[in-house]
C-alpha cells in the first residue's frame, strides 16, 4: 500500500530486457535507509519487489503482466523514475490509498503553465475514466493528483512547483505515456454498484408474510 507522495527521484542504472519481462537496478537514496529484501517499491506507481539491493541502489524483476500493462518496459538505462516506499502504519498519511497496480495507460497531450502551477490535460482509456470524478484522485506515474475536469477520454490534472520539480512529471514532454491508478475507494463503490443484484424481498413479499 502507498499514499502517491512520492519521496524521491531515482535513475535507472541498468536494464536486462527479454521479449515480455525485464530487471531494473535503480540508483536511489532515501529510500535506501531502511530497504530489505522483499520490500515493496511504487517505481513510477508500478508496485515491484526488492530482490537485491546495496547502499546505492536496489534491484527488481518485472513480470510479462507488468511489462505489457505499464510504461515499464519503455524505461532505458538513464531514465528518471518515481520512487516512494510502502506506507508505514505510524507515518503521516498525505496522498491517497494506492495500490501500485496500475488500472491503464494515459498519454500527455498539452501542458500549460498558468501562474505558478502547470497544468497538464492527459488522455486516458474510457474504462479508466468510469472511475474518475471532478476534485477526485488519481494517481499518474506514482504521484497522487486531483482531478480538476474530466471527459470520458480525457484528465486534467494541476502541479505545484514542488512537485513539478520533484516528480518525473515535470520533466515529461507532450505525447510521453504516463501510468495511470484510480482511486481504490472509487473503483469498489462502483464495482459494487454496477454488480449488484436486485433483492427478491419486495413491499409485496414483506406484507404476504405478515410485516
């Protein structure tokens, strides 16, 4: 589990890419204080496990479902990448419930910098946005945002100077492919409302027996 506040930038290293999976070694500092094997990584809000790790950088496998659902496999040795550790339970909680499993794939179309913050209209698959609602969350590339409008194929989303500057968004261009997660909350409400089955206890059934 995360939050979407993303607590540094890390560098790709090296990457060992076959036809449907790859391993990463990511340079990072943070998030190194306290790593261990088997940790949980959001590495650009795509959840990946340490499988090794030393005092400069940590090392993970990427499954074929991974590869082909997430941006992942367009990460090259060099790339910049969000990092954020799972949520402690005795830590502040500022962002939202993620999940690390990434829901689908957005793509920039304009970024426009208004006073001081940028504002960034993204294009997302239709099935993505039954999940999305106005001052909603969303999490792109790992980082938790709310949702200032929204179409059935389109996000705009706002950033501030902090995180312009310490995400990997700020420095993504126009037509970048972006990882995109719906708010987990959303995603079970809806589920729950578009599955649920209509209750055989009727007024009529209540008063033949008597209520």
């Amino acid at each position: 589990m995360f939050t979407g506040i993303v607590e540094e930038k890390g560098t790709i290293k090296s990457v060992q890419k076959s036809a449907n999976s790859m391993q990463l070694v990511i340079r990072a500092e943070r998030i190194l204080e306290d790593i261990k094997l088997g940790d949980s990584i959001s590495v650009n809000g795509v959840c990946l496990t340490v499988i090794a790790f030393s005092q400069s950088e940590f090392t993970v496998d990427v499954m074929p479902e991974t590869f082909q659902a997430t941006t992942t496999k367009l990460l090259n040795s060099g790339s910049a990448v969000n990092l954020e550790r799972a949520m402690a339970a005795n830590g502040r909680f500022g962002g939202h419930f993620v999940s690390g499993h990434v829901d689908g794939v957005g793509t920039i179309l304009k970024k426009r910098p208004t006073a001081n913050a940028v504002y960034i209209d993204i294009t997302i698959p239709e099935d993505v946005s039954n999940y999305c609602i106005p001052k909603g969350s969303i999490t792109i590339d790992g980082t938790s945002l709310t949702i200032f409008e929204i179409s059935k194929s389109l996000v705009t989303v706002s950033l501030i100077p902090h995180t312009n500057q310490e995400t990997v968004l700020g420095q993504k261009k126009e037509r970048e492919l972006v990882n995109l997660e719906c708010d987990m909350l959303g995603k079970y409400v809806h589920q729950y409302a578009t599955n649920k089955k209509e209750s055989s206890i009727t007024r009529d059934f209540l008063t033949q027996n008597g209520f």
